[in-house]
C-alpha cells in the first residue's frame, strides 16, 4: 500500500506534540475523543454554528454526517468550511458514510454521482479498476470538505443470510484475499485525495445472523479467525487510520464477568486482539453507540467508561435515538469526572488523544 505511514514515523508522532497543537486541558482531550451526528443542513443555522463554536473551542473532535444533513452539495461545502475554519491547527474528523450501493449519504438526488455496492466493484473490475472507480469519488468527497469516509468494509461476505453485509451487498467477497486487494484500493484512492479512512466492522459482521443496529448481535457460534485476515494483511502493509469496532457479542471475548460485552465495550477485542495480536496502532472509534445493540443494553454512563476502558479512542454517535443538542456536551461532563476521580482512566484518555493528534496531522495530505 503507497498510502501508510511507518511504524517508526507513527511512533514519532505519538510521542512527540502535534505541530501547531498545544498542551490542552483535560476538557479539550476529552472532546476530541467525541464525533457527534447533528441537526441542520445550512451555515446558518443555529446548530451548525454552535457545533463550529465547539470545533474552534478544541472540545469536540468532529461531526458525521446523515443524509438529513444534506439539502445540497452547495451548502454541504459552506458546513464543512465553517467546521474546518474553526479549527485549522487540529482540523475535525467530518465524516460520512460513501460506501456506494445503499449505502450513501451523497446522491444523485443533489447532484452527486453514486457508484455500484462493493460486490458489484469486485465482480466487474480488478483493483486497479476499482481504485480509478473510488479515486473519482473521493476527490469529490474531498472537494466538499470531508475528511473521513467510513469505509472500506472489511466483512468477508460468508453468510448468505446475512442482513447487514450480504443482503446489500457491502463486502467485497468471501476471502479475505479478495477483500484485502479492494479494500487496499479503496483506502489508496481515499489517501491520494488526502482522506482518511475506516475499517469496518471489527471484528467481522458478515456471518452474523442478526443486525446490530437493531439489537443484540451474537456471533460466537457464526464467527470465525478468518475474519480478522483482512485487517491483519493490511496492518502488515501498514495501515494506520480507523479501525470501526462493531457491536458483536462473543462469549469468547467477553470477560468472566456477567454482564455481555459486545466487542465495541470488550476489552478482549480492542486491546487484546485488535492491539496486542493484530499490532493496530491507529485510532480505534465505535460504531454508532446509538445502535439498537448498545442502546438496549446499556446507559450512556455505562458505553462511554466501558468504551473507553477496552481501549477505543473516538466514541462515535448519531444522535437520532433521542436527538439532542448538547449531547456532545454530557459525553464530555462524563468523560472528564471518570478521568477526575479515576487516573488510569485520564491516562487513556491522554493516549486517545495522542492518537488522534497524529492521525488529523495527516488529513489533506
């Protein structure tokens, strides 16, 4: 892959303090740990400005985009120039989801020019073919102001049943050589346009039976070691952005407690086989902690500190289960008293941010 950083430079970066970023306070670490979904569709609504104000003030890491939040391509730009106006130092991870297929925020219902599913990329290209394919699209991406895209899917596509990958048609294939190669040139095409990407879903939702977004989403007797040969080729290869956790129970991977991780909240998954077998040393985020899997289960106090305890660092909401304007805000007031009375948690919370410091350095390049 021409697009990653070495182990060597990444380290670096880890340890030394961004160019232009200074020491911050507990609060503003805090933040940047947080991407928020949020109402309104122009500059000049009252939330979008207010979201700038968090953006400038270095205590919110970034927003993602839903497709209420797009009236038009036009104003889509004037959101994203506001939000990278108020904070050029540290610029926020605006993000969406542009997989292709049904999965876009982007249509040609505002002008935007979609492209095929991942399966119908693999089976009518090579991945060379593919990388063109995607090097078109996110330059447009890019030209909006994005500066993360929520992809590639790394599921290998095993279980025909699948309601989430096969169904839509959002995993490459079934080997995990051929999601490797097109996966590599979706994030090559991403890099090339100074993009940031994400694996997802981590570690594997495509021989699940069930939906995470709709409920609990148990895996141990479908999943397999073979779902991780994706991430664990493009790791060696040196990618280094995003990994997604997803919401996927496995009781293998759960603790010897009795409450049932999923491995978004498994400290298992993230610093065990995501960190520690796998070697990722990029930022880990959530999937939306909205989702039927986590909000079901859990209260919002409970996902941010198991969250961050497993080792993730951006905690990722759509705010849609109960939309709120100041829902960033109660992430943040939560995470900064568990770090107040709790230092191994503040010190997570100083490693997330190290992390995220050196991945938004990278962002335009």
């Amino acid at each position: 892959m021409r697009h990653s950083l070495s182990v060597a430079l990444l380290a670096l970066l880890l340890a030394a303090p961004a160019s232009g970023v200074s020491a911050q306070t507990l609060e503003q670490m805090a933040g940047q740990m947080i991407v928020v979904g949020f109402a309104g569709d122009d500059a000049s609504d009252k939330s979008v400005k207010a979201l700038a104000a968090e953006i400038a003030a270095g205590e919110l890491g970034g927003v993602m985009y839903l497709k209420t939040n797009v009236k038009s391509l036009k104003a889509v730009k004037a959101m994203n120039d506001a939000f990278r106006a108020a904070s050029p130092d540290l610029p926020p991870f605006i993000t969406l989801d542009q997989e292709g297929g049904s999965v876009e925020r982007l249509t040609k219902d505002v002008g935007f020019t979609e492209i095929p599913n991942a399966a119908t990329i693999a089976a009518e290209n090579s991945p060379a073919g593919a990388e063109a394919i995607y090097a078109k699209m996110a330059r447009s991406v890019a030209d909006l102001g994005f500066t993360v895209n929520f992809g590639p899917v790394a599921d290998l596509s095993v279980n025909p049943k699948n309601t989430v990958i096969t169904k839509f048609g959002r995993a490459y294939g079934k080997s995990a050589d051929t999601v490797t190669a097109y996966a590599e040139a979706f994030i090559d095409a991403h890099h090339q346009a100074g993009l940031l990407t994400s694996l997802k879903h981590f570690p594997g939702h495509g021989s699940s039976t069930a939906d995470s977004h709709e409920g609990f989403t148990d895996i141990s007797r479908t999943w397999s070691e073979s779902e991780l040969e994706p991430y664990r080729a493009m790791f060696a290869d040196g990618y280094a952005d995003m990994v997604m956790a997803g919401h996927l129970y496995h009781e293998a991977y759960a603790g010897a407690g009795s409450v049932k991780l999923p491995s978004s909240l498994s400290p298992e998954w993230i610093d065990g086989v995501l960190r520690k077998e796998l070697g990722f040393s990029g930022v880990v985020i959530t999937d939306d902690l909205e989702m039927g899997a986590i909000r079901k289960l859990f209260d919002l106090h409970d996902t941010i500190v198991r969250a961050v305890n497993a080792g993730v660092d951006v905690l990722l909401f759509s705010n849609t289960a109960k939309p709120s304007p100041d829902l960033q805000d109660k992430v943040r007031q939560i995470l900064v008293a568990e770090a107040e009375s709790d230092p191994a948690f503040r010190a997570r919370i100083e490693t997330s941010y190290k992390r995220i410091v050196a991945l938004k350095a990278r962002i335009g390049r």
